[in-house]
C-alpha cells in the first residue's frame, strides 16, 4: 500500500535536507491538515474564483490552496489580472451585461476595500438588494497576493470586472494597524489595516452572508485556518522589544519616577 507522504528535497534549499508531503493536502507532514479538510468539498450555490497571483504559487503561507480542497465550486486563475479568454464564466457574464441580456441571472462581486474613485459596498448591503429568488445566483471574485499585489491585480482587472461586477466589502478601518500572527489566531502574515485579513477568511465571511447555510460553512472554513495559524505560530519565537524601544522605555521610566 502506497504511503499518504512522500519526501521534499527542497526543505530550506538544503541538498540533504528531506521532509514528508503529505499526498492528499500537500503540506508537510508535520502540518497536516487532512483530519480537519472536508473528506468531500463543501458544496456551495455561489460560484468563486481567485485570481491567484504567480508569486503566491509556492508561498508556504499561501491559503487559496488548502481553500480550493475544502469548496467544490472555486476556481483558481493564476495571473496578474482578469479580462476577457481567462474564463468562461467570467466571459459570459460580461458579454450580457454589454449585450444587455435580459436573460443574464447570475450577480457577481468582486472583493476588495474601496477608494475615493471605485467605492465599495458592504457584502450584506449587496445582498439585501436583490430578491429570495435570486438567493442562489451569486458569483463571488477575490484576489489573492500581497496587499501591494492585489492592488495592482484590482486596478489591472477593473476595466474588464466593472462591466459586470460589483465591488464589495467586508467591514474594515484604515485607521487601525491590522494585526499579525502574535495577536490573531487566524492571521498568517501581517495585515496593513484592521479589517484586512486572508483570501480564506475573507471568503468564509462573504459565503456566511450569501449561502442559506453559510453559517456552517464558515465554521468549517474559519476551523481549518485557525489550526493552519496554530502550527505556525507553534515555530515562531516570541515577540521580543527590539533593543532600541527597550532603552526608549527604560528611559521614559526614570523621568517619570
């Protein structure tokens, strides 16, 4: 019987460094996440694509992949931006809205925090504007990639998504650092501003709102992120005062006393 591992010879570049893969979740054996990845994709009515940026292929910390074995109907375009030949869905979505095809009954969003320029609507606000009826025809669009990245793959992709998209958003605050793995049990790499969290929390979130039983699907999702934080936070050291900000504080004290 054929092992569910197999070696890695590129641990740290090291040429006699070797770890195990795991087979089904093709993570390293020692953060295995098959006990907690659905042995059958979740099946959701929203359809979901990430435009997946080249850099965050082989990212160790990257999401998207452990998110695409968890959900049934997410599709992964690895590129710099969206526009028309990169999917079929995506094509025929914009092809009736500037046919004007009455006919067209699937809403689509595209998620990310809005400007001055291309303001953004809060996901419940989204869908409260359509009808019951219309409960389970949603297209959901994320990028995934780096704060600086996704930006750039947002501004590249809008002239092709805002034919036929809308933006939307999660609550977030620009005014509030965002948090980093030493404060969150659910944040991988730090974040710019509160409210800025990873491609699979940030879809977990929006499927709560826009699935009848999204409350359950984001439990499984946010139970599996947390244990991906969790081995990672199990390898880093603690946070220490780096010694400039130690003298700092120190001498702030004497004064005071």
């Amino acid at each position: 019987m054929m092992s569910d591992f197999m070696d890695d010879d590129n641990q740290f570049n090291h040429p006699n460094a070797r770890r195990r893969i795991c087979n089904v979740c093709e993570r390293p054996a020692t953060v295995c996440l098959c006990d907690l990845i659905p042995a059958e994709p979740l099946s959701t009515s929203t359809q979901i694509i990430i435009l997946h940026h080249p850099h965050e292929q082989r990212h160790p910390l990257a999401t998207v992949p452990v998110l695409n074995k968890c959900l049934r109907s997410c599709q992964t375009l690895i590129g710099r931006r969206l526009r028309r030949g990169g999917s079929a869905l995506l094509d025929s979505l914009h092809d009736a809205a500037t046919e004007e095809n009455p006919n067209q009954c699937l809403h689509a969003a595209f998620l990310f925090p809005g400007t001055d320029l291309t303001p953004s609507m809060e996901i419940n606000q989204w869908k409260s504007s359509f009808g019951d009826d219309d409960s389970n025809k949603f297209v959901l669009i994320a990028f995934d990639g780096t704060w600086k990245h996704a930006k750039e793959m947002v501004y590249s992709s809008f002239p092709f998504l805002s034919k036929f998209a809308t933006q939307v958003c999660l609550s977030y605050d620009v005014n509030v650092d965002g948090g980093t793995i030493y404060n969150s049990e659910l944040i991988l790499r730090k974040e710019p501003f509160g409210g800025c969290m990873s491609t699979m929390e940030a879809v977990a979130r929006c499927l709560r709102v826009l699935e009848p039983n999204g409350v359950d699907i984001e439990a499984k999702l946010i139970s599996v992120l947390r244990t991906m934080v969790s081995f990672q936070a199990s390898f880093l050291k603690p946070l220490k005062p780096r010694p400039k900000l130690l003298k700092t504080r120190k001498d702030d004290e004497k004064k005071i006393s």
